[in-house]
C-alpha cells in the first residue's frame, strides 16, 4: 500500500508505529497463609456423633480433626515450603499459632445461640480451632498431620488424658462406637439436656475451659449467656506451647508415633 498524495506540496506524515502489545499481567506473589480466616465449626456429623456418645466427645473429635484437617495442614506447610524454599519450621509455627489463636479469641461468638445449646456450640468450636492449630504446628515442624498418631497427641496435649496409652485405649473404644444410635433419642427433654450439659462440660474439658463443671451447671437453656472470655486465647496460647515442645523435638522424625 503507498502513501496518500501530499497535500499543498508537503510529504505526507509517515504512519505511526503500531502500539506493542501489553505484556501479560504477573500473577501476585501471595504469601502463605491459613486456609480459613474465620472459626470454622466441626462438621454436623461430628455433632451428631458427640452428642450420641458425649463420654468420648474429645476422641470423636480428635479422630475427626486428624481425618479432615490433618490434609489441609499438610497442605498448607507443602504450599508455604513451596513459596519460600528453606522457610524455617519455628516461622512457619509462629504464623500457625498467631492465626488460631486469633480464631480461639472470636469463637465463643460464633453461634450466635443464647443458653445450653450455643455454650456447647461454642466449646465446640474453640475445641475444633484448637485442633487445626495443633495439626498445622505438627506440619510446620515435618510431623504429618493426617497419620492416626496426632489424634492421641491431640488428646494428651489437650489434657484429655495424661499418656499417651490411656489416650490409645480411649480413641479405640470410639473409634467403635462411631455407630452407635442416639442415647437420648425417646428421652425427652430432661434427658436431652443432661447429655447437653455432659457434651459441653467434655468439650469445655478438652479446649482448656476452667471450672466448666461450675459454668454449665448453671446455665438455663433459652437464657442469655456471655461466651466471649470462653475463647480466651491463654488456653490455646499454653496449648500452642506444648505442641511446639512436642513438635519441636520430634522432628521430621515423628511422621508417625512420637
């Protein structure tokens, strides 16, 4: 194609260069981080199973946390090391705990149920934070968080039990009872709130709740009750403390039994 004639005796313009193509956008570097960034509440069929079995609530929920959070503990330590090659495991640990303990301070507001329900609800769920704290520690110091052996840690770090073979047994006995029928189920009401009371008192037990017998003796279900200072971080920040001693020492090593 040749130039349009000059116009009053002057070279035409020559024709501009065309524009470059605009360089394809970077993906954002994106630090590691924790898979939720609010509480999240044991799944219903966990519920259920506690509430049919309130004795072993702390082992049904261990063994459940080991099954469904151990994976995205172990996640989440791959994509980090992933990110920062070389990041140490005390780094790591420290973004663990900073994050859950944060959680632990919203959960007792989580429900948003007043009375016997939402205490129990609430229990719950700080036990549940507490747990994926635990298995994210686990897999920040190379332990892996999805082998059987992290629901007796959890139970023994969480002063469910004091050793590790009592902690055994117990998990046995739950792990076969993950079938049983409701227990109160034709009780009526009066039945249904004492397995309440008995569930919350284990729940608030495992999560490092203090005088938990006192507290849920007293309250009323339909009252209004404040659960705020039951997520108190010094609970999970002592708990934190412990899983790290644990961890620390164990290793790379400990993939298994510690």
């Amino acid at each position: 194609m040749t130039d349009s004639a000059p116009v009053d005796g002057q070279p035409s313009a020559p024709a501009p260069a065309p524009a470059p193509e605009p360089a394809a956008p970077r993906p954002p570097v994106v630090a590691p981080t924790i898979a939720q960034d609010a509480p999240e509440a044991p799944p219903a069929r966990l519920w259920d199973r506690m509430r049919e079995d309130p004795q072993y609530a702390p082992e049904h929920l261990a063994l459940e946390a080991v099954r469904r959070l151990g994976p995205e503990a172990a996640q989440w330590a791959a994509r980090a090391r992933a990110e920062r090659p070389g990041v140490p495991a005390e780094e790591l640990a420290d973004q663990a705990v900073r994050k859950f303990v944060t959680l632990a301070r919203l959960s007792g507001a989580v429900s948003g149920v007043a009375g016997l329900p939402g205490a129990v609800i609430d229990v719950g769920v700080l036990a549940w934070t507490q747990a994926r704290m635990v298995l994210h520690v686990a897999a920040a110091h190379g332990v892996d968080p999805t082998h059987p052996e992290r629901a007796t840690d959890l139970l023994v770090l969480q002063k469910v039990h004091k050793v590790a073979g009592t902690a055994r047994l117990a998990l046995g006995v739950a792990a076969g009872r993950e079938r049983a029928g409701a227990l109160f189920g034709s009780g009526g009401q009066n039945a249904l709130g004492k397995t309440m009371i008995r569930l919350g008192v284990r729940l608030a037990q495992m999560a490092g709740v203090r005088a938990a017998k006192r507290v849920f003796a007293k309250v009323i279900p339909g009252a209004a009750v404040i659960l705020g200072t039951w997520a108190n971080s010094s609970a999970t920040k002592d708990l934190a403390e412990r899983s790290r001693q644990l961890y620390r020492s164990t290793g790379a090593a400990g993939s298994g039994s510690p």
